[in-house]
C-alpha cells in the first residue's frame, strides 16, 4: 500500500497532480492533501474523485504523468 497526496497548487494549466509518497516531485506537505492508502492507482484516483469534485487530476510517479484522468470538468 502507497500513501497518496494532492498537491493543492495547481500548475499552470491549472492542473492538480496526484503523487504517490515515493515520487520525487510531491509537494511539501503544507501543500499537499492526504487522500489515503491505496494498493492500486485507480483507487486512489477514485478517491481523488470524491475529495475534489471538480479538479482536472494527473496521476504523476517520479515527475512521469502515468495517467490522466478528467473529473466534472
């Protein structure tokens, strides 16, 4: 199982990344909101879901986007 965050801050195309808490590019943690531990991306992704609402997510592991997934947009 992984700890998953939600950097807060978004990036320039007002994106919102997910990272894993082994991935290089995770925001300090005053940025970042814990969403929980997951044994696979999906779930954590889902979950992601329901704690934004609305946010455009990228699922990103040691700076590479793997998945993008695009909520209520």
């Amino acid at each position: 199982m992984k700890r998953y965050y939600l950097d807060l801050i978004p990036k320039t195309n007002q994106d919102h990344e997910l990272h894993n808490e082994f991935c290089i590019y995770m925001p300090v943690i005053i940025n970042a909101q814990y969403i929980g531990d997951f044994s696979e991306d999906k779930k954590a992704l889902e979950e992601t879901s329901k704690v934004t609402g609305s946010f455009r997510v990228l699922l990103s592991f040691f700076g590479v986007i793997k998945t993008i997934t695009i909520y209520n947009i």
